[in-house]
C-alpha cells in the first residue's frame, strides 16, 4: 500500500509539473502575439513611413514605437510652422538661365506639397518645355517630353470649381499652375507658367505659385512659338531645386490613375 501511495504522489508532483510548464509555454506565446500585433499595428498605420523610419533606427528597429511615439513624430513632420517662410523654387535652364519661383502653400498645400516632393527626387531634372504659346504660357514636366506622361498617381484639383475655395491665386505673367486633362483631379506633374495674361483659367486650374525672378526667360521660351505647340528649339531644364529654408514638408496626398 505504501508503495502505490509513493508512486502515486509521484505522479501527483508529475502531473504538476507538467501543469505548470504548459501554462509558461502558454503565456509565451501571448506575449509574442502582443507584440507581432503592435508592429503590424504601428506599419500599417503609417504606411511607408514606419518602415522608413524601422531602418533609420538602427538597432532600436526591434522595439517597436509606442503610439504616442508615432503620433508625435508624423505630426512633426506634417505641420509646417505658420510662419514658415515660403519655399523657393529654382529651374536652371541648360542656358544658363533661372526662373526662380516663389510657392504660395496658402493657395493649393497639397500642390505644393506634391512638386516640393518631385523637385527633391530629381523628377524635373533633363525634362523639357514642350508646349509652349507666346503671350500665353510654357508648360513642361512631362516625363516622357510629349504632354502624356505623369508621376504614376494624380492629386486632387485645388481650384474654386473643384470645391476648393481658398485658391483665389489669378493667373497673370509669371503665376505657375499645374496642367490637367479635363478630369478635374487629375494633375500630377505637369505645369505650366503664364507668360501673359491667362485670367480666364482662374478657378480652373491650381495656381500655386509666382515667378519673383526670370520672368524675361518665361517670355523667351513662350516666344519660341508664336500659336501653341513644340518650341522651335528644346527648352531643356537642366536642374531644378527647392530651399524650404529648413522646413521638412509632407509628402503629398495622392489618388490612384
């Protein structure tokens, strides 16, 4: 009788032990599932950004932000200051001539946003002028140099016609706007610069900015076709660049084509 009662605590004290190492093995896995969670929550929320941002941090990629965190860092990056100074943009023409620009985010802030965006990835680099008017506009930015080609994405139209009230920027000589289809939203990165005159697009087209130095190479450029088409010679842009005078911009907010 001692014997089976030996063995039988025996088993007991097993049994136990057993019990015990289940529950450890259990709860290992929870704590894994919390943290695959938070990473899959955390990438998802922030799309690219998250990733973009796992990479720079080095070795601190394996813990992941807390929301607050995360929250912090995306509005850092997406509110500019409201006395921010406005960008400057500079096209450098294989001539040697620039057009400086002057972006007015108070106008269109996500057309701004959105060529800010290109002209930092060297989209406008060795692109050309190809429609040009005299007394009209210059329009350029095509990637494929015909008037067809666009970044891979459009941006909603922020002109008054469009639903877009704020954009009261008219159209006079030296006033860049992008160039669309006759889909309202369907601007991407086509442009164009009024070399005269061009009131009668107000409320149509998203202005976003004016010439402050250049405007003689704007009417230059338009004169190289007295009606409206090709300029006699090409009108290549040879860079184009932005100073935000230190201000970080968001990317824009895009629709898919």
């Amino acid at each position: 009788m001692n014997k089976i009662k030996k063995t039988g605590s025996l088993c007991v004290i097993f049994m136990l032990v057993l019990a015990m190492a289940a529950s450890g093995v259990l709860c290992a896995c929870d704590k894994k599932e919390d943290v695959t969670s938070s990473a899959a929550g955390t990438s998802s929320a922030s799309g690219e950004s998250a990733a973009a941002g796992s990479q720079g941090a080095g070795g601190d990629s394996e813990t992941p932000a807390s929301n607050s965190e995360a929250d912090e860092k995306e509005e850092s990056v997406s509110k500019v200051p409201d006395d921010a100074p406005n960008p400057m943009v500079t096209i450098t023409m294989e001539n040697g001539a620039e057009i400086v620009i002057e972006l007015l985010r108070d106008k269109a802030p996500n057309t701004v946003n959105n060529f800010i965006s290109l002209v930092q990835s060297g989209f406008y680099d060795g692109l050309n002028f190809h429609r040009v008017s005299e007394g009209f506009m210059i329009q350029g930015g095509c990637p494929l140099g015909s008037g067809t080609g666009n970044p891979g994405y459009s941006i909603t139209g922020e002109f008054r016609e469009n639903g877009f009230e704020d954009n009261d920027l008219s159209h006079i000589q030296g006033v860049i706007s992008m160039a669309r289809s006759d889909n309202p939203d369907s601007a991407g990165c086509q442009f164009f610069i009024c070399a005269g005159d061009a009131s009668f697009l107000d409320g149509k087209y998203a202005a976003f900015g004016k010439t402050i130095s250049g405007l003689k190479e704007v009417f230059n450029i338009a004169k190289l076709n007295p009606d409206d088409g090709p300029p006699s010679s090409p009108q290549i842009m040879k860079s184009v660049t932005v100073d935000t005078f230190g201000v970080e911009y968001p990317k824009p907010e895009t629709l898919a084509r």
